[in-house]
C-alpha cells in the first residue's frame, strides 16, 4: 500500500496528543492553575524528563512546593521548547496516590511488610554477599531504566561487586538494532539530520510512535524545505503526518526493501567507488546481494516493483543528504527474527549513501562524557558477562538472557531499578518464575509494579524531580549536554534518590569507597570533562557542544572501517555478509485466519511507564487507544464492525478487546500497544484499561542478538458471544 499522507487522517490521533499538550498548562495533580501567574514570577528550576532516554530538558515552575508549570527548554535540541505528551504525563509523578511509602519486604505468604530501612539494607547487604561468596559475583545482575543516574549508579555498584551483569531494558526489545550496528559501524546508534536531509526512509515509525518535539520540528522544517520523508510500515503511524509518503509492508519485511536497495545503489559507480574506499569486503557483499531485484523485493513486501526502483533512484539523487532511518526502532519493539541483520544491513546502505556525519545525512559518532578522565572512573572488572556465551552478537548484553539464567537458577541476585520486565517481556508468567526463583529479587521503584509483586524487596524511589541528577549527553547531530537539579522536596518522607540507595547498598556490602562523592561531585566532573562548568550548566540546563564533523570519524572496528563481512554473524548462524532472514513466523504458513499480533509504544506513552499517569490514562480512556487494530478487508471478512468487542487468542492467552477498524494496517497483521492491561491493582490509574500483548508472546529471544520477539505472535480473532 502506497498512500500520500493527508490531514485528515492524522484528525484523530492529533486531537488526542494536543488534549494531553493543553493539560501541561495546569498540571493535575499539582498546583492549581491559578498559581501560574505566580510560578512564572519565581525562579524557574532546570529538570529532565525521565520517561524516555531522550531526557528532554525543561523548566519546572513551583508553587508551595508543587510544580505547577512545566516549559520545554529552548536550548534543548531535543525539547526545542516544548515536551512531548509524555513529559507533560509524568511530571505530575510526584503526586500520584499509588506512591510506595515505605521499603517493603516480601514474607512467607507472599504478601508485603513494611520494614526500615536500616533493616532492609542490611538484609539485602547480606544476601548479595552470601551469593557472591557462594556462586560467585557472576550470580548478580541488574537491570536498568537508560536514564543517567540509574544506569550510572547502579552499573558503578555492580562491578564494585565485581559483577559486569548490568543491563539497559528501555532499549532491551531492540537490543539487536543496536547490535547490529555496532557490528557493522562499531557504533550502537545514529542520529539523522532531518532539517537539513533531502530524503530519509524511516522504517519501523510505528513501533516506537514517541518522536520527541525537536525531532518532529526537524522533519515539519525538512517537508516545508521540500525533502522526501517516506515511512515504512505495516501499520501507519500518527507520526506519519510529517512524512509524504507512506510505503506499507508486510509486517517484518523491511530487511528485504533495504536489500533490494543496497543492490540497486551499488550499481551507481560514482557511490560504488566512494564506498569501497569506506568499506571492508564490500566486494562480498556485493555478490551476496546478486539475487535481491526489486521484483524480488516487491514479492516480498508487497510494495510495488516499479516504487522500489524509483526509491533507490531518490535516494541516489539525494546522496549524502539521505539515509534509511532505524533509529525510531531502537526504543522498542523492533523484535522480529531479522531486526539484527536489517540493522547491518542498514548500516551498510547508510554508508554506501555517503551520509555518515554530514549536512543533511546521519550522525554516528557524537561527544560524550569521559568518566575516565575523572575521579569518578570506571571499575574494572574480570568477569565476562553472563549473557554472551548463548548471545555473542549482542553489544551491551541481553536483559532477556539474564532473566532466562534467572529462571534457570545461574543469576540468584536481581536489583530491577525502574524496570517493570513481568509487564513488558514476552510470557508475563514466565517472567514472574525468572524473578521469584532469584534468592534475592529487589524492585527499586517509586509504585508497586507487576514486577516488584514477584521481588523479595521493594524499595521506594524518589521520582526524577525529587533529587539532583547526573547530566547526560543526547543527541549527534546537535549534542547537548544536560544538567538535572532538584526541583521539589519529595512527597514521600520515606523515598530515597536512586543514588541514595546505591550508596546505602554499598555500606552494606562493603563498597562504599566506590562512592566517596556526592551526586554534585559526579556531575561537577561530568561537566568538566566535556568543557563546560557545572554552575553554568545548571544555569541553562542544556548546553550545545560541538559535533563531529565526518573527518573526524573514526570506526571503532579492527579494520578501522565499515565491515561488511562478520566472522561472529557466520559462527551465530547467519551469512558473513547481511541477506535475507525470513521472519520467525508467518501467517502465511498458519493458515487461514491467522494474525501477526504487532505491538510498541504510542505517541502518549512508552512502554508501561507512562501508562499509571493520571493524565495519561485519561487521554488513553477518552481517545479509545487501548484498542486492537485490525484492517478493514479482513475485518470485513471475518464479519467484525468497528467498535465490536473482539476476542484474541493463541495457545497462551486469550481476551476480550474493542477493535479499531482501519485500513492503515496491512491485512495479515494486527496491532495492541505495549502499555495496557496493568495487572496490579495498586496501579489504579490504569485500571481497566487494554489487554497486555505480551501474554500472547512465547519467551523467545532472537538468535544470536538476545531481542525478545515480541512481535513474532500469531492469534486469531472472533466475535465475543460468536
């Protein structure tokens, strides 16, 4: 399906996203709107956004000691101003009423106690030194959130343990994404310079659908400028307002579309002779490449032969000022049986296009903090992580694996910092029996959490802005350095910052010289390292640092280059060289009546993070997103209406759900976001909300990269009451 994108079919969705935008005028749950002429008198204080690793910086106005006001930071490429109906969502976090009051410990009977936490501390200092002189510091894991603090802290204590066993889950479901990059750049991630780009193919839109508001003033200032922005999808996403092309696929067949591509680029001399002089076997690749036309391509996808070949013609034309697009999918979701070998395969194309860290193209390398060169360095450690021996392709580890090691007895010690992985990760009940087989489970959480009701300890976390954080460096094409201050005091007497508990875990067990520093001194030395004083940091919140231009790249891989050819890929089961994997399953293998089950983030939420916010919640209620989308030709077929109450099953769930029909998805695929059926009741807000798609996903991990594949699900559908 090929669709020029118009207003109108945006209506719906834009309405829901500008509700939630109005409400960050008055925020609820805080300070009345009264106030605001007052909040804008006072001094306003610079925070961050914690629900995406983005960490959009903005300015935080209060009122007797509530946040009242909430104004993106202009200086922030990311925010550009403004926030995301996120950001306004949960920065009404401190005032939610399913706040955790007291460090819990989990008792016989399954139910909580309240203890002290002196005491809980102490317990936990014991059970973490019992493991490790028992089995070993390889028993200890950690599972963190992708914000500074957190994953700083937390990574700083494990290998002070001497454990390496420290894993990001905001990016676990499209670990092999960034996997797949770092194989072939040495890099994990890029950066794409839309407002600047000719043409960009961005694939996978609608698994992450949370663009944060720099990036879409970038891509409304390219459309305006004249640039080609196509996305690639099986379902279109709101986002794809700002596209002007909308090219739909068969769900998990991008990898042949970028083949395809990659072929017909190649036979362009002039950008077969530049590349060559970039990359490391290419001449491989090239032959490896032989079979993938564009009629072969157009069978796979469903796209048109004949658009697949203008596509590489555009983008040819474009070059350097194009690139294929992977990033939107490397927050979640991007979780088929090919996402690691689409993800080399688009690294490569990317270089054959010339566009690495130039005007209009994509940015692979960025400035960042240098810890080492700080008082604050990296602890070295000699174990080797738990998780590459069944996951060698992945770059930072397998949050997965780890939880799969846990089920099976090897990891006895889990600390889960803002990581709800019973209600993200495929097979919730599998999950459960990972967590709750550890002798030592501890959720460090400011609410009670589907997963922090399997942990053994639950200790109760200060929400972002009731604690001074580290800064972070985001962004590549216009990095920005980011300092974090405290804005309020915290609602909970009893909550403590992140880094307090770390620092109070490490006089338990020991470690505490690994923490002689304040948060202060850390982010002094933070600043330092990248050129900047903290003071003035903190004055302006975020603080432009200088690019790296395109001679200055250098590729961290042995041969110094882009490498087309992966000696760890073949050993892993796949070619040398990126070509087609087909995806793990196929309803066209099952049979009639059989649906791919798609899921990821929507433009109000990310993950389940986002899903207990009050406002939130409300926008996902009033606007019907908790819905199933199924397309209209198939729905047709199957007797099913709009608005019918449907029932999804497979071998491992079943449920009743509204369905939304539509003809923005293709027919062999459905789609529940990632963000509903909260199966706590102390999750109040988003009670009664959705299904949970991930019931309906077996723990499977994709070979080699360790990705959950959460979209490899198959369910069929009927009526309820049929």
């Amino acid at each position: 399906m090929t669709q020029p994108i118009t207003r109108r079919t945006f209506v719906a969705a834009s309405a829901a996203g500008a509700a939630l935008a109005a409400s960050g005028a008055a925020l609820a749950g805080c300070a009345s709107s009264s106030a605001v002429d007052t909040a804008y008198a006072a001094e306003a204080v610079n925070t961050q956004c914690a629900a995406c690793p983005k960490q959009c910086s903005y300015a935080a106005y209060t009122v007797d000691g509530s946040i009242d006001k909430v104004v993106g930071n202009a200086t922030d490429p990311a925010s550009a101003g403004a926030l995301c109906a996120r950001g306004y969502g949960m920065a009404t976090a401190a005032t939610s009423a399913d706040r955790l009051e007291s460090p819990m410990r989990r008792t016989d009977s399954g139910s909580y106690e309240a203890i002290p936490w002196d005491e809980a501390l102490a317990e936990i200092g014991k059970a973490l030194a019992d493991i490790k002189a028992d089995k070993g510091a390889a028993a200890l894991a950690a599972i963190v959130p992708g914000t500074s603090t957190a994953d700083w802290y937390t990574e700083r204590f494990m290998n002070a343990l001497g454990s390496p066993n420290v894993y990001l889950n905001a990016t676990t479901a499209s670990s092999s994404v960034a996997s797949g990059l770092a194989l072939a750049t040495g890099f994990t991630s890029y950066e794409v310079d839309y407002a600047q780009a000719k043409m960009v193919v961005i694939l996978g839109a609608s698994t992450v659908e949370m663009p944060d508001p720099g990036t879409i003033a970038s891509l409304e200032a390219a459309k305006a400028a004249g640039a080609k922005i196509v996305m690639v999808d099986s379902r279109m996403p709101a986002s794809a307002s700002v596209a002007t092309e909308y090219l739909g696929v068969k769900a998990g067949t991008e990898l042949a579309l970028v083949l395809a591509v990659a072929r017909g680029l190649l036979s362009k001399d002039d950008l077969a002779n530049a590349a060559a002089a970039e990359m490391e076997g290419l001449a491989e690749w090239e032959r490896a490449l032989a079979s993938y036309t564009p009629q072969w391509a157009a069978s796979v996808t469903g796209l048109a032969e004949d658009r697949i070949q203008s596509l590489v013609g555009e983008l040819a034309a474009a070059a350097p000022a194009a690139c294929i697009d992977l990033t939107w999918m490397a927050l979640f979701g991007g979780s088929y049986g090919n996402s690691g070998e689409l993800a080399r395969a688009v690294a490569l194309t990317n270089t054959v296009l010339g566009c690495w860290n130039v005007p209009g193209g994509a940015y692979v390398a960025a400035p960042t903090i240098d810890w080492s060169a700080t008082a604050m360095a990296p602890i070295a450690v000699e174990e080797a992580d738990a998780t590459a021996a069944e996951y060698p392709l992945a770059a930072a580890g397998s949050a997965a694996q780890a939880l799969r090691l846990a089920h099976d007895g090897a990891i006895a010690g889990l600390i889960l910092v803002d990581a709800n992985v019973v209600a993200e990760y495929p097979d919730p009940d599998y999950v459960r029996e990972a967590v709750e087989a550890c002798t030592l489970s501890v959720a460090v959480t400011p609410e009670m959490t589907e997963t922090a009701r399997c942990c053994t300890y639950v200790l109760p976390e200060q929400v972002w802005a009731e604690s001074a954080q580290l800064p972070v460096v985001t962004g590549a094409v216009h990095p920005a350095l980011k300092v974090s201050l405290q804005v309020i005091d915290p609602a909970v007497s009893e909550a403590r910052s992140v880094s307090q508990i770390v620092e109070g875990l490490a006089q338990a067990t020991d470690t505490a010289g690994a923490f002689s520093f304040t948060v202060e001194d850390a982010a002094r030395a933070a600043c330092e390292s990248c050129g900047c004083a903290y003071e003035a940091a903190a004055a302006l919140g975020a603080t432009s640092l200088a690019p790296v231009a395109a001679e200055a790249v250098v590729w961290p891989t042995a041969s110094g280059k882009v490498e087309c050819a992966c000696a760890a890929c073949e050993t892993a089961g796949y070619t040398a060289t990126p070509t087609w994997v087909e995806p793990s399953v196929s309803p066209d293998a099952l049979g009639y009546g059989y649906y791919r089950l798609t899921t990821g983030n929507q433009a109000v939420q990310a993950t389940t993070k986002t899903a207990n916010a009050a406002p939130v919640a409300a926008i996902a209620e009033q606007y019907g997103l908790d819905g199933l989308w199924m397309n209209a030709a198939a729905a047709e077929a199957a007797g099913i209406a709009g608005g019918d109450k449907v029932v999804i099953e497979n071998e491992y769930a079943s449920a009743p759900v509204r369905v939304h029909v539509t003809e923005l998805i293709e027919p062999a695929a459905m789609y529940l976001a990632s963000h509903y059926g909260v199966e706590d009741d102390e999750q109040r807000q988003a009670d009664g909300l959705g299904v949970r798609q991930a019931r309906f996903a077996t723990f499977g991990l994709e070979p080699g990269y360790g990705a959950p594949l959460l979209q490899e699900t198959m369910v069929t559908v009927g009526k309820a009451g049929a």
